[in-house]
C-alpha cells in the first residue's frame, strides 16, 4: 500500500553545473536497502533526458537468489516543492541479473534549463516505494502477511473493502478500460485511486497546490491505464475552485491586515507629532517668557542711561551759562564763541530725545512682534 510521504528524498544542489553521474546515499524502505541513480544529462550522452534509476544496494554482497517483487514511482520537483513531473508506476521483479530499474528518459533536459523552472538551481527527487516479497536464499521469503481479499479482480487489505465496494456500487464501469492481468500493477493502481479519493474528500482549505498538482497528475495517470473517472474530476476541479476561492479570500484578508496595520502606524506618528507640536508650543512660551523678561531689562537700562546722559548735559549747560555770565564784560569774541558752543549743545540735546524717542518706539515694536509670533505658533 502507497504511503502519503515518499520512500525517500534526495536534493541535488547546482543542478546546471552537474554532468556526471549521481548516487544517493543509501535508505531504507520495507525494510531493505535501496539507492538512486541519476544522471544529470541521461545515462548516454547524445540523450537529450534526465535520466534515473531505483537500485537495491550492496546487491553485489546478498546471496545468488536474492529477489525483490516491488512497485514504485519517480516524482521530480522544485524548491517550492512544486510537481515538475512523475513516472508511472513500476511493478518489477529486481534480482542479480537486474539489480536496477529506472527510466532512461524521465524528463526533458530542455524544460529543466528553462527559467524559473528550477528555483535556486536546486531538483528534488521523490521515490514512493511498495514492497511486495523479497527473497534472501536462507531467509526465504518475506512479504507483509497482510489478509487480502479479492474485490472484482483486485486484491485489497480488509481494511479498504467498504471503500472499493462503495466505489464500483457507485461506478461499476470504473475499470472496464483497465486491461492489465499483472496483479501486483493492479493492485499498485487501485491503491493509487484509494489514495486519491482519499486526498480529495478533506476539507478544502486543508489542500496544499502540492498536494493538488500531484493529485492532477494521479488522475491523468489512471485514466491513461483505462480507469473512467469522469466523476472523479469533477471533483477535483471542484476542490480546486474552492481552493483558489480560498486564496482569494486569504489575499483580502492579507491586504486588509496590511490596510489596518497601515493606519495604526499613521495614527501612531500622528499622536507623536501632536505630542512634539504641544511641546514646541510650551518651549516657545517659556523662551516667550524670557524674551518678554530680557526686554524689560533692556528697557530699564535704556531709562538708566537716558536719565544719565540728560543729567550730563543738564551740568554742562549749567557750567556753560555760569561761565557765560562770568565773561559778560569779557572779550565780545569770545562770548559769541561761547554762545555758538552753546548753541551747538543745544541742538545735540535735542538730537539725542529724538534718537533716545525712536529707540524707545522700535523696542516696543519689536516687543509686540515676540508676542504675536508666540501667539501663532
């Protein structure tokens, strides 16, 4: 019976730069050895294919009859994990004579070099394995003892009988195209089919574009061998209607987060330039406040040194008159120099008020300026 999860997965990094031969490290599956064989640029070089290739390991060193009746399949995909393509289904008997089976042509060379096929220039290689006996000469036979039971010509495990009896009450023409007498392929086949059904019977939004593109690729597989199931894809592209109504609505969903985180983020600069504005205008009214303060200063000391110089020239015109009067029977000359000096006093105490008036009509204006900014801001 097919396991959801692969055998074994094996990367391979660099792909592009890779010419030679490639081997896996051994695993284990069934509880047997095996390892993969792969050629980055076929098995010959004139061949044009990826080419690869299942192998039982250490074959060299089991006993002469050694056998192994096994069922398996290739999956290659990129780092996304994305399905690039899968081989059908193999049911071989692997012995000393033929200790490998593969594929010499897996997948043109050409659609791998293409662009953003393989993403980092990285291939994944996939092998879901299905062993059915093996033979080891003194150990005999081994296989899984499993009770089986025959329903329309394929052998089934117990556990599976309602479903596949569910299945042809349902679509009893679902195998009539499917020609195979090999039971082992026909069992590998209906397992497959279990599979998907399976897959394709959980919930929607529980289906990766992995899962669902390997599932496209399971049903174009089975109805390749002669199985009709139209019914079945039907259902499948359904499920992935749903499946791109499902990112849609998961894509709003995403873009109205962003909106919402969006606006919280301008809320928050919002908030803080209100906060820095009101810490601003509190500044410019303390430095208001000193202004308001420095200029009574100035104003003060202006009104010190006007009263200083007018007490100045008050004493000069004093002694000026009191010489005056003390040279009135002096030289003529001399006194109308005296009153030219006194003259020219005169006119530079009167030149003084109006500078001293002027300076006092700007420091108020100047000061009313101050105010009126601080009021704006």
């Amino acid at each position: 019976m097919w396991n959801q999860k692969p055998s074994f997965r094996f990367e391979i990094d660099n792909f592009s730069e890779k010419k030679d031969r490639i081997l896996s490290q051994t695993f284990v599956a069934g509880g047997y050895e095996w390892l993969l064989d792969a050629y980055p640029k076929g098995r010959n070089l004139a061949d044009d294919h990826f080419s690869l290739y299942l192998h039982v390991a250490n074959s060299t060193m089991l006993p002469s009859e050694w056998k192994r009746n096994v069922s398996f399949y290739f999956a290659l995909l990129n780092q996304s994990d994305k399905e690039l393509c899968r081989s059908h289904i193999v049911c071989k008997v692997l012995d000393v004579k033929t200790p490998s089976w593969g594929f010499s042509k897996l997948f043109p060379l050409s659609k791998l070099q293409e662009n953003s096929v393989l993403e980092k220039d990285r291939l994944i290689i996939e092998v879901y394995i299905n062993l059915i006996e093996a033979y080891d000469g003194e150990r005999g036979y081994v296989s899984e003892k499993q009770e089986t039971v025959d329903i329309n010509g394929f052998k089934l495990l117990a556990s599976q009988v309602t479903l596949v009896r569910k299945i042809f009450a349902e679509h009893p023409d679902i195998a009539v195209g499917f020609k195979s007498k090999n039971q082992v392929l026909k069992t590998a086949y209906m397992n497959v089919l279990i599979g998907l059904i399976n897959t394709l019977n959980k919930p929607s939004h529980n289906h990766s574009e992995t899962e669902l593109t390997k599932a496209d690729s399971e049903l174009s597989e089975l109805e390749e061998v002669g199985f009709k199931l139209d019914w079945l894809k039907s259902k499948l592209e359904e499920v992935i209607l749903e499946r791109k109504k499902a990112d849609v609505y998961g894509n709003k969903v995403i873009q109205l987060e962003e909106r919402v985180k969006n606006i919280e983020q301008m809320e928050n600069q919002m908030k803080r330039k209100i906060v820095e504005c009101f810490l601003e205008r509190k500044k410019a009214k303390d430095d208001g406040s000193r202004v308001q303060t420095l200029e009574e200063r100035v104003k003060n000391l202006e009104a010190v040194d006007s009263s200083f110089r007018m007490d100045c020239l008050k004493s000069k015109f004093g002694d000026v008159s009191l010489e005056k009067k003390q040279l009135d029977d002096a030289d003529g000359s001399r006194v109308q120099q005296l009153e030219e000096n006194l003259k020219n006093l005169e006119g530079i105490v009167s030149d003084l008020k109006v500078k001293l008036d002027e300076g006092k009509e700007k420091s108020s204006c100047d000061g009313f300026l101050l105010v009126d900014d601080d009021e704006v801001a």
